[in-house]
RNA sequence: GGGCGGGUGGUGGAAUCGGUAUACACGCAGGACUUAAAAUCCUGUGGCCGUAAGGCCGUGAGGGUUCAAGUCCCUCCCCGCCCACCA
C-alpha cells in the first residue's frame, strides 16, 4: 500500500508549501495577457469552514487551475466579510472585542483554506473590517452623499426586537428577520437609505446582458424590481378640495370600481374622518393595525379586516359617488397607498366586498361562458370583453387597457405612469461592529459631511457591547463629540453604521488592487481585470448581493472610474450541501466537519469526491461510502504512476489505437465539460474511464515495463490521465507529475492537453439493427459502408434473419449513420 | 396564487440533433489472495419468465406524433426552490 493518509498528509503540506514559496498563484496584470478573473462569494469568517463553503470554492478553484494550463493570466483572489452581528452578539456573550473575536475566525479560516489546496493569491487578501478597506465604504458613501443617493428620511422601517437594530426589507424572510428569525415589527425612525430605485431602469434593462446568468436568478431580479406599466387615477371627494390618487394596471375595470381602499397609514384618512361620526371607529383601527408587525398583517386567513370612514369618492369616468374604506391589506409603500376597488374583477377586492356586503359590478364578461354575479364564488381575472363601460363595450380587455388609458389621460381623469416594487435600501444599523457612517451633524450648519482628508472614521476600541439599548457607539464620548468640519462647533457623530451588504457590493473591484492606500482601486488594474469573468456562490444571494453589486457597479460607472455597467459577467449558482435531505447546519446539527474529512482523507479526496458527487448547480446529498470510492481511485492512479509508468518504452500492438482513442476522448470530453457548464460530475467519470482503459490496456497484475526509446501511448495515456486530473486533485497531481521526472516547477504552467479529432475516428462500427421498432441484433460494418452495404451486412445476423425472410420483405430501410439501421417490414 | 426547476436501478447520477436507456461510481452478491481479517484484484448486478438461447415489461400516470420517444405534443399527478394581499 504506497499511499497511505500520511503519504497524503506529507505530499499535501508538501505543495502547499510550495506554492507559497514560489508565489505560483501570484496574479500581475499585464495587457500582452488574455486574463481571467474567477471569484467566489467571501465568506463570513465564523470560524471554521463548512461544507457549503469547500463545494464552492472547490468548484472555483478548478475553473482557476483549469483557466491557468488554459494559459489565461488568472487572478483569484479571496477575503473575508467580516463586519456583522455575529461577533457582536460573540462579544456580548463572552465580554470581549468583536475585532478579536474575528481576527481569531479569520485566522482559523486562512488556515483551513490553505489545507484545500485553493489556489489564491494570498497576497491580495482583504478584510472589509479593515479600516483600510472601509474607508472606502465611506468614501462611496459620501460620494453618493453628494450626488443624492445617499439620504436620511424618518419612516416606518422593519424593526427586529432582538437584535435590536433596522432590517432591509431584502432582509425580512416570511416577517422574521433573516438571522436571528424573530418577528419584526414596524417602528418609525430617522434612517440612512440608499436610493437604488434612481437605477430601476438600467437594473432591469441591464439583466438582458447577462444571458450567462441562471435564468432564474434573471427572472428573481426582475420580479423584485418588479416594473408595472398603469394609470394613475384622481377621485375626487364629495364635498371636499382633496384629491385621491389611486394607481391602477387595470383601467379597463375602472367602470366596475364600486368602492375604494385606503391605507390605514395614508397621510389624508385622519382628514377626511375628522367631524364624521366614524371617527373614533377609524382611528381605533387605525391603532390596531400599527401596532400589528407587517407579517401578522399578511397572514389574514383571506378574511381582509377594514372599516368605512365615512366619506365618498367620485369616479371620474362616470360621477358616481364611491364609499371609501380603509383596509389592512392595502400597502402605504406600493403605488400610492390607495386603490380603486374592482370586487368582480380583483380576488382580494372580492373578499373584502364579501366580507363587507359591498356591492359589485361584472365589467369584463367571458363572451364564451357568461357568468352572473349571483353565482360568483371568486373573481373574474381571466380576459374577456367590457361590458357596463359605456362608451367602451364590447371591447376586448386587453385593448381597453391602452385605449382607456389614453382616453382617461387626454381628459385629465388620470396619467399614465410606471410602478416599481423596488424600494430604496435602508443601510443603518444601530450595531457597532460595522462601518461608520461619515457624517457629522452641527447645530447650525446641519447634516455635515466627514471631509475626506480625514476618512476613515475609525471604529473605537474597547467599547463595551451590553446588547442594550441602542448602538454601544452612543456611549462613546470621544467618538460622538467631534467638531463641525464647516464652523468649527461642537457637534455630534453620527452613530449608525452600514449593513453590511454594503461591504460586499464592491470587494471584488477592491482585489484589483487590493492593498492600495491612495484610491478606492487603480482604475487601470480594474480596466485589466473587470468584470469578473466567472462568480459563483450560492442561490441565497441572488436578490440581495447580486443587486447592491450590480447598483454599485452602475453607481461607479456614473462617477467614471470604472467603464463598464456590469461586475459579473458569468455567474454560477451551486447547489447546497445536505445531510439525511436537509440542508447541513449547526442548528439542525447534521453538519460533517471538513476538518475530520482532510484529517482522514486528504484535501484532493475531499475535493474530487464533493465533485464527482453531484452536478455543481445540483443539490449535494452527503454520503460517505462516496468518499470512499474517490479514495481508491486516486489510489489507483498513484499506483498507476508509480508501476507503470516509464519515461521511454516502445512497445507497441493493436490496443495502442484503442487507447490512444480513449486517451483523446478524455481530453475532449473534460475540456468540454469546462466549456459547457462546468458539469464536473461527467467529466470526472470520463477521466475514470481513461484509467479503466490503462488498466486494461496493461493487463492486471503485469509488473514493471521495460524501458524503449520510442514514444509511447500508455506514457501519453499516463500523462494526459494526471494533466487532466490536476485542477480536481492538485497536491496528489503535482507529486506525481514531479514522480514522471517532470521539471515543470508547477503543474498548472503545463498546457492543457488538446485532442486529435482524427484519433477518435474509428475503421469499423457497430450498427445495432431494430426491426419494427425493437432493437433484435448488431452487426459491424467499415466506417463508410454505403445503404447497400449495409443492408446486405445486417441480414448476416442470425436474429436478424429470423424476422427478416429476404430483402424483398423490407418495407422501409433507415440508416443512422455510425449507430444503427431501422427496418420495417 | 404566480414564477422556475425536477420526477430515470437498492443509492448518487449518465444519456450531443428524437437513434442500442441506466455511462461512471456507490452498495450488494459470488470468486481469487490470506491462518484470518482489512486492503487489493476478478466476475455479476433494472424487473419478470427461462437451464440456456431468447422473450416480455421498463425513465411519475394516461394518451398522441414517429421506422424510432427519458427526449417532441396534449391531459393529469407528485416533489423541491423562490416570490407572494404589489393594486
């Protein structure tokens, strides 16, 4: 047995080391090179590493490798996002400093890295809780201070009671927060946003670019910034100067409008139900409603809670007056928080009309089946024609969408006009562990801008975390108690910091220059290396990361440092990694420690095994009987080196072309598996069966071959086998390719072998016969028999002759050429 | 409710343009080596009938197109993921 776990364990520490002594992954820009920049998402340094992460970053790293013999100038960087709660909540618990608590992480995770053999260039590896990173967080932040992008408003954000601080609305999942899954609620605060919705447009228009995107991360984007083409609609108030807008995308229901919605948030309700008799009523359940968190809003069981105010609004298209309620399941936040209510032909419409004993109105009528109202039982959304519209009946809706549009416009009733469902992106945080925001507010000279001479504003040290009470910056005097940059004054620090996404929509311009202390990047080092050729991470991110990447991106392009819109231009999503069905994770507690698997097997079984398992975009089941299986196999290739391999050697006989054949099939088989969505799980079971035609080609149990001179197909069958095998398995692959006597000082700087169409061309092939549809014999026939021939060949066959009598019984004869011959008879 | 993926042996998964379904591996069974075990190697392995040759059935269900369907068309069932009172 020649290659045990401390074999492994030696050759791996072994490369390791030399690939860092010589810097082998050191990437430099230089033009006269074609380059390739591959990226996985950086991870959160909690720690140790775990399965999730080894399969993504395997993956990444054989794309590198492979890019490299490809002879790409490959930069593959990597760092760690390392602001977030995590270690603030760590901090809380354990009395300690959240910078300490991430550096040990961050060390930890380096050193795991290293024992997977990834293929980095440690030389660019960042932080983002560096202040020499988020000193430009910072900086972009003010840019788009400047510009308007950046700005504070007092609204009613997602609030999460235990972790104490605002929420992305990217960051409410079903009405809990994200991270620590207790139930937001709605608090009304003063906050920093980023007005993303200023590039809605070009977000959505952009996505037609990215055709190497998984369709459905496209379609993810586009339903989240969800653009809906409609009218704005303006009902008067009988009685009353105040107008209401409501916007609408289906105008040609308006005729059956019967009642109207309101937000019980809508700034005109307190207004108009002043002085009525129903205003204590509306302001009680004005109440209710706030206090309820948006998610205990949402989860009506259909019933949909609201109340009349006493008031009417007149429909412009036919005067009539239109009692107006207001309803929890309208939203402040979408469209203008007011909606025409069409009972017939909207199902929530028809619940709250049900609910309420409204009364309805059929507008649209299926001209194939008509329907009554008596006999509704939900709404009519399907198409039809317009019927009860007056000047419009008969009409097909779809076309009384545009001309009552126009018409509604052109008479002043409404406006066209365009919805998105993207909201700005609030990015304060009331934490510590994050990146400052670099204002300054004065009393007399207001919201001040950090002057940049002075960025970063630094984190203070030695703060204490108590989980308490707001951000612990609060109640750091020194850090609050600044001087106005404008007057001079005292002044106050703003005490917020950014979410952290924040970090992560720029850190992959940042490893372009990664440790550049005058400029957020050199532009010229970015000109080379952007956009980053191939992304790949994890499904999770397709909203919120790969958007604010992508908003950024466009935002830097606005302040011309960069020249391009898009940062990513492929992207991979791999599956995740699960155990007895479920997804792997510490709280479920049916994770399996890499560590435990290198400390046993090795990084390259490790690495081989998680790709052969399963497609990469493919959910992984865990199973270790596989790991097994990769085990042996790399055991029979070192065997194979090690017995059978000889410099020169001349033998030669008629299986030579076979596995010659076999050997070009696996260069053209794993090249196509990088080429065409990098299906590894195929491409390592051709370089198995490359070995298998070694194995058979030397015959089991042959010992050592003499040595020749000539060239040899089982020394190129050997050397294309490890060459084609080393970005899956780089230590093992670089110990044997040193073993062939090889000089090369690393096996990525050889060429990636290429393939001789014409050795995979065969003399002769075996045709299968079908008769009437079944397969009933085979025959072999020259590569360039003609139909005749092979008629005449495939009645030679025994089977075949017992359903065919004679050549006239054939009806009809078809040939596919190299494979097989119908006939019908 | 909407969108997007899926459904193939005991298991993970293969199958270019519609062309021999189950590649490759795991597992299992039998054998070789061994005092024995492990490791390794060899053979077999979709189901049913048959000593065999061979036959019949078989890619979620049912229908269709075709010389030929996992693949195309129609109807339906089930599973996963994402979004979801978005007017």
């Amino acid at each position: 047995m020649p290659y045990t776990t401390n074999d492994i364990k030696s050759i791996e520490a072994k490369w390791q080391k030399h690939w860092d002594a010589y810097k082998t992954f050191k990437a430099q820009a230089d033009v006269t090179k074609k380059k390739y920049y591959v990226l996985e998402m950086f991870p959160y340094p909690s720690g140790k590493i775990h399965m999730g992460h080894v399969r993504n970053y395997t993956i990444a790293d054989v794309i590198a490798r492979y890019k490299m013999m490809q002879g790409f100038n490959v930069l593959h960087p990597i760092g760690y996002d390392a602001f977030g709660q995590p270690a603030e909540n760590a901090a809380i618990k354990h009395k300690s400093d959240p910078a300490e608590w991430t550096d040990r992480c961050i060390d930890q995770m380096h050193e795991e890295l290293k024992q997977m053999g990834f293929s980095y260039d440690w030389d660019r590896e960042i932080s983002t809780c560096d202040a020499q990173y988020y000193k430009w967080n910072q900086w972009i932040f003010l840019k788009m201070w400047e510009r308007g992008l950046a700005y504070k408003k007092v609204s009613s954000v997602n609030w999460c009671p235990s972790c104490q601080t605002t929420l992305a609305n990217e960051e409410v999942i079903g009405g809990a927060c994200w991270r620590c899954k207790s139930q937001v609620v709605q608090k009304d605060l003063e906050q920093w946003y980023l007005k993303i919705t200023h590039y809605a447009q070009s977000l959505l228009e952009d996505l037609k670019q990215l055709e190497h995107w998984p369709l459905r991360v496209r379609l993810m984007q586009e339903n989240w910034i969800g653009k809906s083409f409609g009218v704005e609609i303006y009902f008067k108030i009988k009685g009353d100067t105040e107008t209401l807008t409501v916007f609408t995308t289906r105008p040609d229901t308006i005729f059956g409008a019967t009642y109207m919605v309101l937000a019980p948030e809508h700034p005109l309700v307190k207004k108009l139900v002043s002085g009525t008799k129903e205003e204590k009523a509306v302001l009680v359940f004005i109440d209710e409603t706030a206090g309820k968190s948006k998610s205990l809003r949402m989860s009506g069981d259909g019933r949909k809670e609201g109340i009349f105010i006493g008031r009417y609004a007149i429909n412009p298209v036919n005067q009539e007056a239109i009692p107006i309620f207001i309803g929890d399941y309208v939203l402040m936040e979408y469209g203008s928080g007011a909606i025409m209510a069409v009972p017939a032909h909207d199902q929530r419409d028809f619940e709250f009309a049900k609910t309420h004993q409204l009364p309805m109105r059929i507008v649209i009528q299926n001209p194939q089946e008509p329907f009554e109202l008596k006999s509704m039982t939900k709404a009519y959304e399907d198409p039809g024609v317009l019927v009860n519209s007056k000047p419009f009946n008969r009409i097909g809706n779809e076309e009384a969408k545009k001309k009552i549009a126009e018409w509604m416009s052109k008479e002043r009733m409404g406006k066209m006009t365009v919805h998105w469902r993207l909201r700005d992106w609030l990015i304060s945080r009331q934490r510590y562990w994050g990146t400052p925001i670099p204002m300054i507010y004065c009393d007399t000279c207001g919201a001040v801008p950090v002057p940049y001479d002075q960025l970063p504003v630094s984190l203070p040290k030695n703060v204490e975390m108590t989980g308490q009470g707001g951000s612990p910056l609060n109640r750091v005097e020194e850090f609050v108690n600044v001087s106005c940059p404008k007057c001079f004054k005292g002044a106050r620090r703003e005490t917020d910091t950014m979410a952290t996404f924040f970090d992560s929509s720029w850190y992959f311009l940042r490893f372009c220059s990664a440790h550049n202390d005058e400029e957020i990047f050199s532009q010229q080092e970015a000109k080379y290396w952007m956009p980053v050729d191939q992304y790949i991470g994890g499904i999770e991110h397709a909203i919120l990361h790969l958007l604010y990447a992508r908003f950024f991106t466009k935002f830097l392009k606005d302040l011309s440092v960069i020249d391009f819109g898009e940062p990513f231009t492929r992207l991979l999503t791999q599956g995740m990694v699960l155990k007895g069905g479920e997804v792997m994770s510490k709280s479920l507690g049916n994770t399996v420690d890499p560590d435990e698997i290198l400390a046993k097997y090795g990084a390259d079984t490790l690495r081989l095994f998680i790709l052969f398992a399963a497609p990469p975009e493919d959910q992984l089941e865990w199973n270790s009987d596989g790991l097994e299986g990769a085990w042996r196999f790399l055991n029979r290739v070192y065997q194979m080196v090690e017995k059978r391999y000889v410099k020169n050697f001349s033998a030669f006989d008629s299986k030579d072309q076979m596995l010659d054949r076999e050997r070009n099939n696996a260069i053209k088989r794993v090249s196509q598996s990088f080429e065409e969505g990098f299906k590894f799980n195929t491409a390592i079971s051709h370089l198995m069966i490359l070995a298998n035609a070694i194995d058979k080609y030397v015959g089991a149990g042959l010992p050592r071959l003499p040595d020749g001179e000539a060239t040899s197909p089982l020394r190129n069958a050997i050397e294309t086998l490890v060459l084609l095998l080393s970005p899956f398995t780089p230590h093992l692959c670089e110990e044997l390719w040193q073993m062939m006597g090889k000089n090369d000082a690393t096996i990525v700087k050889v060429a990636w072998p290429s393939f001789d169409e014409a050795a995979l061309k065969q003399t002769e092939v075996t045709y299968a016969v079908q008769i009437n549809g079944k397969i009933r014999g085979q025959f072999t026939a020259p590569v360039f028999a003609t139909q005749e021939q092979l008629q005449k060949l495939c009645l030679t066959d025994v089977h075949v002759a017992k359903y065919v009598p004679n050549a006239g019984a054939i009806k009809k004869f078809i040939v596919v050429p190299q494979k097989l011959v119908s006939i019908v008879v």
